[in-house]
C-alpha cells in the first residue's frame, strides 16, 4: 500500500451487519455479474470428506493484487511461476464499493489453511476517496491527528471454493477500545495458522494516531469474523522512533521469516528470523531488495517442487508502479529476477498492469478450471 508513512461479534455490533452483507451478496451474484465477480454469500460450508491438497497435488498458482484505479481485488495465475495471466481480463473479482466503509479495497492476501478453507483479508481503505466523490475530507479522520491513510477496519473473508466468500469487517477500535480507541491504522492484514495454538494468526501494521508503524498480531476466530484477541506487537525495531510496516511470515523447516518494510535508511526490505511465530524476531539491519527506487509489501512463495523461495514486492517508486521479484534458497542470498515484463526478466504479466500489493499461493489444478470456468465469458 503506497502511503507516507457474522456470529458473536455481530451480535456485540463490532461487525458489518448481517443484513448488509446479504444486500452486497445479492447484488454481486446477480445474473449479469455473477460469471465476472466472486460471490459473497451469508455462509459456507466445508465439503465432506475434503483434505488439504498434497505437494504433489499442486499444479498452479494464484495471485490475489489490488490496483490504484480500481482500489478493488483483481485474480490472476500462473502454471509456471513465471508468466501470470488476469483471470478477468485485468478486471476486478471483487468490487471494493461496497466492501468496506470507505468503499474501497487495498492490500489483498490470500491463504490456504489447514482445513483447506480459503483465508483472504485486506485493509479498508480508499486513499482516492474524495476524488471519487465517496466523502468530503481527504481521509476518514483529519490526518493532522491520525495521519496519512488513516483508517480503522480490515476486511476479512473466507471461502472454500474460491468462489462464494463469506465477508466481515472488523473494527478494531470497537474490539478493542481499551487499547486502539485511538488507532490511526490498520493496514495490510496477512494470515498464518499457528500450529502451536491451532488457531489462525492475522497480523497487521498499525499506530496510534499519527505515531510511528508497527507490526501487530492477533488470534482470529474459526468463522474468520473477527479477532478474539488484543493486538500484540510482533517485533520490536531496534530504532523505535523509525515506523515498520508490511510484514509477512513464513515458515521454513523449524524457522519462521519475518520480512518487513523499515523507514531507515537505506529504505526497503528488511528480514528478521524467529523459530517462534510471534516472539524472538531477531534483527537483522541488511536491506535486502535490490530496488533503487522505494518498495514496499514484501511477500514470499514457493516454487511448486522446489526449494527456492520467489520474494515477491511492490516497487510503488516506479511510474507506472510494478512488482519485483527475488530468488532464495537459502534466505541469505538473493537473485534478483526484476520485475515484470523488464527486458531480460523471466516474470511476465500477459494482459495487466500496475498491480500492487498482493500475495500469491498454490492452488491444484480442479481450482485453477474451477476459477477459469466461473470467470469464462459467456
């Protein structure tokens, strides 16, 4: 994200009303739009006898982005890992009006857990708001006292079909008005399950008021409508008055990485190891992409059958903005693949451009025709 710096929890009123998600799911699975948008329905059930997909079951790969223009949630794969291509023609999914309470989406994530349910959140925010007529001020609160970007809720949405979403918006100030009644943020929401307490860990940027950045996690519920515990700080910056953002974690043998954004100079990426998940984060001061321009948004994912890991980030220094690509086996050196549609880089992106801000995971093949098939022109 380019910046400056249903169930118990709707019943205590903390979550978009039951009502409100019935109305968006009955606009977006209208007839005319239900081939050329996700659905977003009022429940979801597993399928029987359903398992998590085996290594060898993989076949394909998802990446879920966002884009300036359309401040909404864009699809597109891949069966190599190299070349991409938009599984809407470069058009939304998901249509962030309506989504969230500033009618706008940024920062999608998307992950499989292990009951193979389908995890995607993302942060409520429109930073073009008022240009688009969807409030007077430039952002929700005067960013004098809350800062650039400022906002409240994350959205969090969960499937098992990658089709039909069940939808939540989850207000942190209102969860945890001990703590955050004063939030200025809550951006770019990720997803990891905690194997230790068998429960879903979302982790975010946040700051009070137009404080300084940093990374929290808290522990989700199993319908994936809210967070049941108060936010945590993840990792403590040695330079506490230099703000963090955009964490993303991944596990690797008995090892959790952690990469990160640090506004210090030099600015980029930044890694940090634990073989906790959410403690023991140990600092690491190396920047680790290799952009002359700013970045942002680290992420990382495996190639299928193989030990390198892709780290994936938003190289929102470029005009137009593009994403850039590392290579690791070892998460001490990193080759750098460049970015998309670069001359001489081996990632291509067939018929979109300007993504920002994503993630991307494994899917098999059933999936990917699935995907392909409901998005299929009529």
């Amino acid at each position: 994200m380019k910046r400056r710096e249903m169930t118990k929890a709707i019943a205590a009123g903390l979550m978009m009303p039951f009502a409100f998600c019935q109305q968006t799911a009955q606009a977006q699975s209208r007839p005319a739009a239900a081939g050329r948008q996700l659905r977003i329905v009022p429940t979801i059930a597993p399928v029987a006898g359903t398992r998590a997909p085996a290594e060898q079951d993989m076949q394909a790969y998802l990446f879920v982005y966002f884009k300036d223009e359309t401040h909404s949630v864009h699809f597109a794969t891949s069966t190599d890992g190299y070349t991409f291509t938009d599984i809407n023609d470069g058009q939304p999914v998901l249509l962030g009006k309506g989504l969230g309470e500033q009618q706008g989406v940024r920062d999608p994530h998307l992950m499989r857990g292990p009951d193979n349910a389908f995890y995607m959140s993302m942060t409520d925010l429109h930073i073009y708001a008022r240009d688009a007529g969807l409030r007077s001020t430039e952002w929700e609160r005067p960013g004098e006292d809350y800062g650039w970007g400022n906002n409240r809720a994350l959205i969090l949405m969960k499937s098992y079909d990658l089709v039909n979403w069940t939808h939540a918006l989850v207000r942190i100030d209102q969860l945890f008005p001990a703590d955050y009644a004063d939030i200025g943020a809550a951006w770019a929401p990720q997803t990891i399950f905690d194997a230790e307490k068998n429960q879903l860990m979302v982790y975010f940027t946040t700051r009070h008021k137009g404080g300084q950045n940093y990374l929290v996690y808290a522990y989700a519920n199993a319908a994936y409508t809210t967070l049941e515990t108060t936010p945590q700080q993840l990792f403590h910056y040695p330079d506490q008055t230099k703000s963090t953002i955009d964490g993303d974690i991944t596990r690797v043998g008995n090892k959790y990485h952690l990469f990160y954004v640090a506004h210090d100079a030099p600015n980029g990426l930044r890694h940090a190891v634990s073989d906790r998940i959410n403690t023991g984060y140990q600092f690491d001061p190396r920047k680790i992409d290799p952009e002359t321009v700013a970045c942002e948004a680290p992420m990382v994912w495996r190639r299928i059958g193989s030990k390198n890991y892709v780290l994936m980030y938003d190289v929102f220094g470029l005009k137009p903005n593009n994403m850039g690509f590392s290579e690791t086996a070892d998460f001490t050196t990193f080759k750098n693949l460049g970015r998309f549609n670069d001359p001489g880089s081996p990632m291509r992106a067939t018929n979109f451009s300007g993504p920002k801000h994503g993630s991307v995971m494994h899917i098999t093949a059933a999936e990917l025709a699935r995907l392909k098939a409901h998005f299929a022109r009529a």
